[in-house]
C-alpha cells in the first residue's frame, strides 16, 4: 500500500512517533532542582520537533496539512519575523492557532506575544526570555496574565531587565498562573539550545 493511499489517521499515529518529544514535566517531577543538569535537561526537552517537522514538510506534500499540526503546537520565536509570520498564519488558519501548546519567546515584542496568544486556546508550556520584555509594565502585566501555562521556564540571558518585572512575575504565580506545576528560573549563565 502507498503512503499516500494511507488515511489521516493512519499518517497522523505514524508522523506522531517521529515528530513528539517527551513531556518535559517528566523530567521536573522525576528528579530534584538539586539534581537538575541543565545541559541534558534543555537537549532533552528543547523543541527539537520542530526542526524534523520542517524537514518532514519537504519530504511529501501530502504529509504537509498533517505535519503542520505539529509544527504549530510547539513555536519559537527566536527573531522578530518569526513572530510576525506567526500571527499572519494563525489569523489565516485559526485551527493553527489552537494547535499551539507550547511558545518559546526569545525575541520579539510584547504586542507581538500578546497578538499570538489571543489567537491560541491553551499554552501549557512558556519559555520567556525576560530581557525581551521591553516596553511598557502594563502590556507586560496584561500579556503575563494572559496565560495560564503548566510549565514555564524563565531565562535572564544579560543580567538586566526590567526593575517592575520581578513583582509582576511574582504576581502571576501567586495569582494568575493557577495551573503552573513546575516552574525554573535560569540563570543567566545556562545556554538554550532550542
């Protein structure tokens, strides 16, 4: 049988074992902050789907509606473009958008986050760059308190940011992120390889 007579489904099971990851909140339930080692645990958890989704997107174009799914359920941000080529794509196919379960920020702007999550249904895992919250504390408090993720991974890069940042992401766990089981700041000395 050809892989193009194969159903949806069938390709979708298939391109699933391929494509996903392990749950990152294995890793934090698992083991102790003590025991963490970042290095393995970010190769571990990174969003290296994301690269084999892309390759597998110019492997057939009848696997492309179906990989494109998983594509959108994890985003990286890492330049401006890719925020804005993001939204363009979601506003055109909504059902992208819903797809999206986890968003790594690494650069960009907050109305550009803030654009992104209003068109998703449910992040659950957030990786934040803090030294790209630029801008106003009133859009980064609105933009924070959008989200309700259970993993989120916060990351100073330059040991700078903002002075109001601390008290609005102290706010957030206490009473905006009720969903959150696992939580890490990283230092500013730990890489990200996404």
């Amino acid at each position: 049988m050809s892989v193009n007579r194969l159903p949806d489904e069938i390709l979708q099971i298939i391109l699933q074992h391929v494509l996903l990851d392990p749950d990152p909140r294995l890793i934090c339930t698992t083991l102790s902050p003590a025991q963490w080692d970042y290095t393995l645990m970010f190769q571990f958890i990174a969003p290296r789907d994301v690269v084999r989704a892309r390759s597998l997107l110019q492997v057939s174009k009848r696997w492309n509606p179906i990989v494109l799914q998983f594509l959108y359920a994890c985003v990286i941000i890492s330049k401006v473009h890719h925020a804005s080529d993001v939204i363009t794509r979601v506003k055109s196919e909504p059902v992208l958008g819903r797809r999206i379960k986890s968003l790594w920020m690494h650069a960009g702007n907050l109305q550009l986050w803030t654009d992104i999550v209003s068109h998703t249904h449910k992040i659950t895992l957030v990786y934040l760059n803090i030294d790209a919250l630029e801008g106003s504390e009133e859009i980064a408090r609105a933009f924070l308190t959008s989200l309700n993720p259970e993993t989120v991974y916060l990351h100073w890069t330059q040991r700078r940011g903002q002075p109001w940042i601390s008290s609005v992401l102290l706010a957030c766990v206490r009473m905006f992120w009720t969903n959150m089981v696992c939580g890490l700041l990283l230092p500013p000395d730990v890489p990200m390889r996404a």
